[in-house]
C-alpha cells in the first residue's frame, strides 16, 4: 500500500510516519514529488496498519497497490523519475540519445565513434565490452579493456558512457568504468544480478526479455528499486513473434503502456527490436512520437566489417547525424526538448554509405 501526505507536510513528519511504518516490520520507501510526498510500504503488513495509518495527521489517503510492482509503479510515484547523470537529464520531457558500436573494438575505433556521436549530438557513448552471443564461438568482446578504452573515450569528447553488464561478479569493475550500466535481454531475469544491481549508486538500463510480457519486465524492474538503487530505465528492444523479415518485432504500444503503468524512463532501441538497417530511421521518429524519453542506437564506421556480425543493424556515421538532425525538429511537435551541442555537420563529409 501507499501512504499519501498533505501538501503542506514537513520533513521531521515524513521522518516520524517512516518510523511508524516500521515498527510495523516492513519497509518504508519516501518519494517526494512536488506537491505531495508518498510513502510506500513494501512487505506483509498486518490489515490494521492502513486504518490506523489514516487516522494519523498530515495523512491525506492510504491506497492499496494491487499489482506485484510497487515501487515502480506510477501509483507510488505519481510523477515521471527523471534521471540526471552528470548534468544529462533522462525521463520526463527530456530526449536522450545514446550511440555506437555493439562492441567496443579497439581504443582507436571507439575513439573515432565517441567523436562522432557527440559531433551529431549525442549525449550517451554505447559500447559493449562484454558480449552475451547465442553462440559459444561468437565475439565475445574484449573485457576490462573494452571498459577502460570506452572510458577514455567518453571522457575525451564530453559524452556519457553505458555498457551492458553479464554477470554479478562484474557489476562493480563495470560501475567503476561506465555511467550507465545496461541489463540485456537474455538477463532481464537474472534475479542474482538485479538484486546487485539494486545495491550500487549507478543507473541501470534494464532491457525487456525478448518473450517477457509487461508485468514480469516491471517486477524485474522492481528487483533493482527494492535493493535501493532508484535509477532505472527500461528499454524496449523488440520482441519474438512469428516474423522473420526482421530481427525482433519492435512493440511500440510498450512505450505508451509502460508510461502509463510506471513512472520510469522508457527508452527504445530500434537497432535490435529490428534488425535491418533501413528500418532504425523511421522506427526511431516512431518511437520518439510514441513518447520515448531516448533512443539506444548502434553506430559504426564500418558496420559490414564490425566484430559481433551485427553490421546490417549499425548505421553509418551520416545516417546517424542525419537522424539526430531530423529528431531535433521531432522533439519539440510531440512536446520533448532535445538539448545538444555538436560540430558543424562537415564532421561527416568523409562518410558515406
């Protein structure tokens, strides 16, 4: 359940209705929005809490959360969760783009990428260092080096940095290297994980299981928010069907849905929720008009040569700054404000398709 305070409620009082809480044995959770402050409840509390609850002052309402979800859920956090990683503003009206190879390949390669995305207007170097492949014999991408190198290169050019994380043992080599970190889809319910993923103070990109329906993405959502870590954005990546013209089927309803539903950020990858090359432009402006708080987009200089295979996704660097123009005219009609600053497009003048 969730308790909600009167507008005019002082911070010792949230402390003191805390302490009530859990006395009780279970947790309490504070959000703080802008009128109202709300305090969820996470546990089995015993069914005489919430009357007595609302009999005390500066309580406006107790509310029972039916869904498995709590703290992701919009009830408990009635206003959108914006995230602010180094002065880059995730969630709400804010449009965030993050580019770059599947993997980092070489410090010189990912050097030359990092410039790119930031020369377009990116805000967010994607790079991964560790690859999950369905294959053993596949690239598996290059490790700590990878993480070092794509360090360096964000640094270098002013961009944030994300990468996706495998297992527990590496969240915290991870963390020391990377912004963001990004849950794949194959591990979206890796519960080992997101529990310690819940435990550190970075923002985690959690991606939807390829066959997860929207209940389960937002309870492994809940994995993490329950272990303390309130940064969470999910990413909808394209699901299975009965499709094989494209890689996956890009479900655009999911980022009208998990908006309503949840008060995270929702991000979408057109790269993998399709798989073709020609599909990321128009499935980007979709999703941006869907209401999408950012896109995850693969870049890559020479993407029919890339390591991982996954070239005929990767777009090249003038089709990557040719969208980010076209976005920046997108954002403001569907009410997102894009906030960049970049090179003079003559940055691209040596690649073409």
């Amino acid at each position: 359940m969730i308790v909600i305070t009167k507008s005019n409620i002082t911070e010792e009082r949230i402390q003191e209705l805390v302490q009530i809480i859990e006395k009780s044995g279970v947790q309490a959770h504070v959000s703080r929005g802008t009128d109202r402050t709300v305090i969820g409840i996470i546990g089995k509390a015993e069914p005489t809490l919430g009357e007595h609850l609302r009999q005390l002052k500066d309580v406006d309402n107790v509310v029972k959360i039916s869904k498995s979800y709590k703290l992701a859920s919009r009830e408990f956090h009635p206003e959108d969760t914006v995230i602010d990683i180094k002065g880059v503003k995730i969630g709400g009206d804010n449009l965030v783009i993050m580019g770059g190879p599947c993997a980092v390949e070489s410090p010189e390669q990912i050097d030359e990428i990092a410039r790119l995305v930031k020369n377009a207007g990116g805000q967010v170097l994607r790079g991964g260092a560790f690859k999950p492949r369905t294959g053993p014999y596949s690239f598996q991408g290059v490790g700590v080096e990878g993480l070092i190198m794509m360090a360096e290169a964000g640094k270098k050019h002013g961009l944030l940095t994300i990468t996706e994380v495998m297992t527990p043992e590496y969240v915290d080599v991870c963390a020391e290297y990377a912004d963001i970190l990004q849950v794949g889809t194959r591990n979206m319910q890796n519960f080992d994980l997101l529990r310690k993923l819940g435990t550190i103070n970075k923002p985690v990109l959690l991606k939807r299981g390829f066959s997860a329906t929207y209940d389960e993405f937002l309870n492994a959502a809940e994995y993490i928010l329950a272990g303390g870590n309130p940064n969470v954005m999910l990413c909808e990546r394209g699901i299975r069907t009965f499709e094989t013209y494209t890689r996956n089927t890009l479900d655009l309803s999911a980022i009208p849905v998990l908006q309503s539903l949840s008060h995270l950020p929702v991000i979408s990858d057109p790269s993998h929720g399709t798989g073709r090359r020609e599909l990321v432009e128009p499935m980007s402006k979709a999703s941006v008009a869907a209401g999408a708080n950012g896109l995850i987009i693969e870049m890559h200089t020479d993407p029919d040569n890339s390591m991982t295979g996954d070239g005929v996704q990767s777009l090249f660097p003038d089709q990557f700054a040719n969208l980010l123009k076209d976005l920046e005219k997108l954002a403001p009609i569907v009410g997102k404000r894009f906030d960049t600053t970049k090179e003079p497009a003559e940055a691209f003048a040596t690649w073409t398709k």
